[in-house]
C-alpha cells in the first residue's frame, strides 16, 4: 500500500511506501515534479498484465508485485498486493520511471488528487 | 536487445478516440473501464497510457473530438436554417448524435458536477447550440436550446415502437 500525496509549494507528488512495503520495494518514498505527471488512472485490470524483467524488488506471483520491473522497453515501478485498488500513473521520459503502478487505499480520491493537480489548461 | 524502442505507433490514433468515445457514450465513464477501452480498441494498456496518459486525459480526448467533428458541423447546418420550426426540428433530431450519439449529455449528467475541464467542454457545446439557434429563433435561443436539450434526454428513454402490433 501507498500514500500519495501533493505537494503544491514545491510541486511535487510523493509516493510513500507504507510499512513492509518499504522492504518489498526497497523504496520508502518517490518524489515526482507534477510537470512529470501525465495522470492517473484507477486499473484493476493492470494486474493481469505481463510484468517483464524484474530489476528490483519483489515478485511473488499472484501474491506481491513491488519494485523495479522493465518491460517493452519501458521501465515500470510497481506496488501492488490488491489488484482491485491499483492506480496507474502515467510519467513523461524525463524521469527514471514510465509507470508507476501502486495500490493505495481510496483509488477513487488519489486518481481526482493527481488529476486535478495537473489539471490541462 | 532495443527491437522494441522507437518502434512506430501500430495504431491510428483517431480510429481510438473515436472507438473510445462511443464506449463513453454507451457506457458512461465509470461504467468504462481500462480493459474495456483496451479490447475494444485493440491497442495495448501501455501504449494506450503512452498516447493519452489516463483514462479522464483520454474521455476529454474524446469528447473534444465529439464537440470538433459532430456538435460543430451539426451547428454549423442548424444555423444555415431560417424557418424557426425546421431548425428546432433538426436540432432536436440531429444534436449530439453520431457514432458517439450522447456522449455531451452524458457528460453533463455524470462528470461535469466533478471535473471543471469537463464542464467547459460541456458548456462549448451548449454554447454552440445556442449560437445555432439564434439565426432563427433570436432571444429566445437559449430557452430553444433548453428544450433542445430536454427533447434528446427524452428521447434517450423513449421506448422504440414494437415492429409486431396486432
């Protein structure tokens, strides 16, 4: 499980890891500028996907998906136990990740945060 | 192995709008999920995330899309009509339809309360109907367009007429 939150004086969205998802992603917390958000989508279906190589973390299938992962190309970061309550979000190329696919408690509220914070004029 | 980078988009990129839009105005926008949007286009989630960036960023898309190739044009054509009955008639027949048919009052209905960028497009299009009708019906436009508005809602719940009636 993730908290996600916006941070609107320095711009930034941050992806804390809860409790042993710290271990499970070797990751406490990610720091993303807003300008590199694209947005955020609630995906129960993601889960299904094919996860690619894994480069740092965790995978247990069926069980936890937590870390580093590439795929296509592409380069995914994933925390997720409960497929029912995975958020995408979606990255521009500046930064270290494409994807970043996590579970948080209310996908519903996370998804308008994100959304609404990077809002298209 | 980088076979798979800079590789050409394999998808038409407007055929997909065009498909998601009709999937929102079916289904409505929380009634759409991800794998709805990425069986019926046939594009892959990651691709589909790479070109639109979420799911909302690719519902206003779509219906920016709506508003520029079926609210427009059928504006355009209401506006060209003098007689105050034949254009409140076409309007009534012909606004917000197409292969997307609904998707404006749909979105009026479900997201706008919610989202503000979809209120404005939705607000476009109501603008634009008024516009439309303004060559034939002057001040009262906006009160036409009301009606406009409230015939094709009623319509969406007329029942069709049994083709067996004895």
């Amino acid at each position: 499980m993730a908290l996600i939150s916006v941070d609107r004086d320095r711009d930034l969205m941050t992806v804390e890891f809860q409790g042993l998802d710290k271990l499970w992603t070797l990751k406490s917390r990610l720091e993303i500028p807003l300008a590199h958000v694209r947005g955020a989508t609630h995906d129960p279906g993601m889960a299904r996907e094919p996860k690619g190589v894994r480069v740092g973390g965790t995978h247990v299938p069926g069980v936890i998906t937590a870390g580093r992962f590439r795929r296509d190309g592409e380069r995914l970061f994933w925390d997720v136990k409960n497929p029912d309550k995975a958020v995408v979000i979606e990255l521009a190329d500046a930064g270290t990740y494409d994807r970043l696919v996590v579970e948080v408690d209310d996908p519903r509220a996370t998804v308008a945060l994100v959304e609404q914070s990077i809002a298209r004029g | 192995m980088v076979m798979d980078m800079g590789r050409p988009r394999a998808f038409d990129t407007d055929r997909a709008i065009g498909t998601a839009a009709a999937l929102f105005a079916t289904h409505g926008y929380e009634g759409t999920s991800v794998d709805d949007l990425v069986t019926a286009t046939g594009i892959h989630r990651g691709s589909l995330y790479k070109v639109f960036g979420s799911k909302r960023s690719l519902h206003l898309t779509a219906l920016r899309n709506h508003l520029d190739h079926e609210i427009r044009p059928t504006a355009a054509a209401i506006a060209d009509l003098t007689d105050p009955e034949q254009a409140l008639t076409t309007a009534i027949a012909s606004y917000d339809n197409g292969p997307a048919a609904g998707l404006l009052l749909l979105a009026a209905a479900e997201r706008a309360p919610h989202d503000p960028e979809v209120a404005a497009l939705v607000a476009e299009g109501i603008a634009a109907l008024e516009d439309a009708l303004r060559p034939s019906h002057g001040d009262a436009a906006p009160r036409l367009a009301s009606t406009v508005l409230g015939a094709r809602l009623r319509l969406r719940a007329a029942r069709p007429i049994p083709s067996q009636e004895y």
